[in-house]
C-alpha cells in the first residue's frame, strides 16, 4: 500500500488521480531544488506531472529540465506516497501519486524554463526543513543523502 501524507481526503469532495514524477537530486553535499513563486512561494522536489502517452521516467527528465535547466543521469525509483490536495494552477481537487526517484544532476544547461520556478540548493537538513509537502521532506530525511 502507498504511504499518505498531509491531511486525509474529503469525503465528500471527488479528487482526480494526478500521478507525478519527482526527484532528490544530490551533488557535493547539497540537494538542487525548485522554488516556485506562484500561487504562493513553496520549495519542492523538482518533477510534476505526467502528461498523456508520457511514462514517469521522460516526465522525470523533462520536469527537471523545465524546473532546473539541469539534465541528470541515473534515476533510481525510491518509492511513492499519495496526497490529497487542491491544485489551484488546474483548479481541481487531486489525488497526487508522486513517485520519487533519485538522480545526478550532471549538467546545467541555463536557468529555468518553466515560468516562476527558480533553481537553488540547499544541504540535505535544509530542504528537509524548507521543503512545502511532509511527503518530499520524508524522502529527504531517509534518503537524502544517498545518490
């Protein structure tokens, strides 16, 4: 069974499963990671969601590329938790299926393409701290230091 994090579902409210595709990204001590400024600031695992005719692994690659400019090499599934949350950017109540990864991060090629995301890097203990949903902060903890 798929660990859940954050508050339970709603009852009451239909969700629409959002699976995803994420990544812990260590290099030299330090994680890479994306903040995004819109809707409200939050620190994150780089990744998103898998778009149609994608598999998780391509959706791996291109997220982190919108969300970094970095390319990695070597991803590795860690695992995969579920949380229920609103999704204000597609206006709709989700059932996210984030599965994780680790990967090098091997080379940048530029900032950021995707609008309102900047790349920063943080030591494992701070982006345990900073990072936005308890599911990301878990991986971290248990696996953040690993490559």
């Amino acid at each position: 069974m798929t660990p859940r994090f954050g508050k339970p579902p709603q009852m009451d409210r239909r969700y629409t499963l959002r699976p995803g595709a994420y990544a812990i990204l260590p290099r030299d001590g330090r994680l890479l990671l994306t903040r995004q400024d819109a809707p409200c600031p939050e620190v994150q695992l780089p990744g998103g969601g898998i778009d149609p005719g994608e598999n998780p692994l391509q959706a791996l690659h291109r997220e982190i590329f919108e969300e970094t400019g970095w390319r990695i090499a070597r991803p590795r599934r860690l695992g995969a938790f579920r949380r229920f949350t609103f999704m204000p950017d597609y206006g709709l109540w989700a059932e996210k299926l984030c599965i994780i990864y680790t990967a090098m991060p091997v080379c940048p090629h530029g900032p950021p393409t995707e609008p309102g995301h900047t790349a920063i890097w943080r030591t494992p203990e701070a982006a345990a701290h900073e990072l936005g949903n308890p599911g990301d902060r878990a991986f971290v903890l248990r696996h953040g230091t690993s490559g």
